[in-house]
C-alpha cells in the first residue's frame, strides 16, 4: 500500500466514467459546453452566493492564476513559511504576478496565525521603498495535516481586510477540511471572508480538475485573460467539467474526504500507542507525520509499504497520506506491522 500521496491513486469510479460519457458527441469548445455551465452553477449553489467560477486542470495554475488577479508585481503575498506556494510552485506564484514577492509568516503548527499577520502589517505604511501588502495565502489542509477553523479564518481575514489585503485559499484538500470540521463549503470560505478560492478535485479522486472560485466582484473579467494568455483555457473544456459534475453530484467529493480522513484515523489510533513512533502533529484530516527509527522505516518499506520520508541518523520523519479509495484493512496491517516492528 501506497501512503505517500493522495497523488498516487487512480480515479474515482463515478469519474472515469463521468469523462467517458462525455466523450459522446461534439461539444462546443472553450467552456460554452452544457456540462460546464451546469458546473459552474452546481458550484455557485454549493458555495451559496453568486461567484464567478473558472475550471483548469491543475493545482500550481489554479493558485498561481488566483494570486495573479490579487497581487501587482511591486505586491506582497504573505504565507506559511511551508506553503505550497512557497515550497513546490517552482516560482510561479512569483512568474504569473510579474514579481511579486512572497512574505513567509511563523508555524503555529502547521498555519499561520492571525496575531502574527497583523504584526507583519502593523508597520507596513505605504513606503514605495518596500513592497506593497497585497494578499494573505492560507493552505486547507496545511502542509503538516493541520485544518483551519472557522474562527482561525474569520480572525485571518478580518486583519487582513483591516490592512487592504485580499485573502486566497489553496484548497487542494479543501473537501477534507470540510469534512473534518462539519461544515458547509461556504462557511468555511466565502462567509469566513476569503475573497479566492481554489478548489481542488484532483487529490480527491479526479483525473485532472481543480476549479478557482471568486467571491469577491470585479476580478472575474482580469482572470479570463489571464487564464487563456497563461495557456490554461482547454479546448474541450466539457472533460474538466465531466468530473467535476460527478464529483459534486450526490455530494461525492464528502463521501471521498470522508472516507480518507476516517483512514486517517484508524492510523493515527493505532500508531499512537506504540513506543517507538512518536506522531508529530494532530492529524485532523488525512494526513500524517510521524517519527519513527530507520530500521522500521527500512523493514516496512521492505513489506511494500510506501511513504515519503525525511532522513535522520537514527530517526526519520515520515509522512502518510490517506485518500478515497484507501482500504481500511490496508491501515490495519500497517499498524500491525510497525507494532511488531516495534517489539522486535
């Protein structure tokens, strides 16, 4: 069993043959399709208000896209110091903004803080000798698992508007932190002031279909250019909306978050007790951090366990991912297997 990513499954049942049924037919291109247009209102409906919704293939586009429309090239975008944004975009949030600069903010285990924003801004008084504060970027899930709060957003978003700044969510595992905190997608977004939304599908049992949600009016029309001089504007538009139709139909995409988190945690339950195996960080939704000796690491993987890791001398980290068609029995022997590891 594969724990190292929500990357490394294949597509979800509903969805493959979602893309198959839309390979019938002709379609008109460039998102003037049916199905897009039922896409972009079942999304409007799921977030409760009239935004402007804009589908594409990838995560890295839908956020660097997203941030293009909020920050000037002479802009700052303030993040955690392990956004991905910062870490695993290979500079495109600094490409598709024409040079913004990114302003990394301190781990509170795994987020940034609402305090340490506004101490950031307090000094920050229009100097044309620094860059302009422009966007505050939250990741849900962030990269250590951990989920934000509703009242954690709200905190954010409210010092961020304070100081002219507009608020973007990578939400890549947005679906699992809705899960997580049993609440509707709206309340953990737009009604908690976050103006760019986006919205992943991809990690949770999509092929390729990522969608960026504008709350906020007046940044629509930017966008469109925006996404078709960025070359992210598909001619067959019809096989991103498919998935996305699927993935919403029938509340599919909770049902999948659901079930990965509910993965996570038979993992986190069943590792927390043995010695050996220190867990790292409260696993709030699907993902896992833990510490463990190099010899597990090396036997587990030896049992066809695999898991991204981060080498120490006689400890390492390792990093387990659950996803929607994760098999609960495959967390078990898991479980069993590093216990006997540990007693070994």
């Amino acid at each position: 069993m594969n724990f190292s990513s929500d990357n490394v499954t294949g597509v979800c049942p509903e969805i493959a043959a979602a893309i198959h049924a839309a390979n019938e037919g002709p379609a008109m291109p460039y998102g003037a399709d049916d199905t897009t247009a039922k896409v972009e209102a079942s999304i409007k409906e799921l977030f409760q208000c009239e935004a402007d919704v804009f589908l594409l293939a990838t995560g890295t586009a839908a956020n660097v896209l997203a941030l293009s429309v909020l920050c000037p090239p002479y802009g700052s975008i303030y993040c955690h110091q392990e956004a991905h944004i910062e870490i695993d975009e290979c500079g495109g949030p600094e490409f598709y903004t024409g040079g913004a600069k990114l302003v990394l903010l301190p781990d509170r285990t795994g987020k940034i803080s609402a305090d340490d924003l506004n101490e950031a801004l307090k000094n920050q008084h229009g100097d044309v000798h620094h860059v302009k504060p422009a966007v505050v970027s939250l990741t849900q899930i962030g990269e250590t698992g951990a989920v934000y709060s509703i009242d954690e957003i709200k905190a954010i978003t409210t010092v961020a508007h304070k100081h002219h700044l507009k608020v973007h969510m990578d939400g890549a595992r947005f679906a699992n932190a809705v899960a997580a905190l049993g609440c509707s997608a709206a309340e953990t977004s737009c009604k908690a002031g976050v103006d760019i939304l986006s919205f992943g599908a991809s990690k949770n049992g999509a092929f390729a279909a990522e969608a960026v949600v504008i709350f906020t009016p007046g940044l629509a029309e930017d966008f469109a250019y925006r996404r078709k001089r960025g070359g992210h504007l598909f001619s067959k538009m019809r096989f991103l909306a498919a998935q996305f139709e699927a993935y919403l139909k029938d509340d599919l995409w909770l049902k999948t978050a659901r079930h990965a988190n509910n993965c996570m945690e038979t993992l986190a339950l069943g590792l927390t007790d043995i010695k050996d195996i220190e867990l790292l960080f409260p696993p709030d939704a699907n993902m896992l951090f833990a510490r463990l000796p190099n010899h597990m690491i090396i036997d587990l993987r030896a049992k066809g366990y695999g898991f991204y890791d981060w080498p120490g001398e006689e400890r390492s980290t390792i990093r387990l991912v659950t996803a929607f068609n994760t098999k609960k029995e495959d967390c078990d022997a898991f479980v069993s297997e590093a216990r006997k590891l540990s007693n070994a």
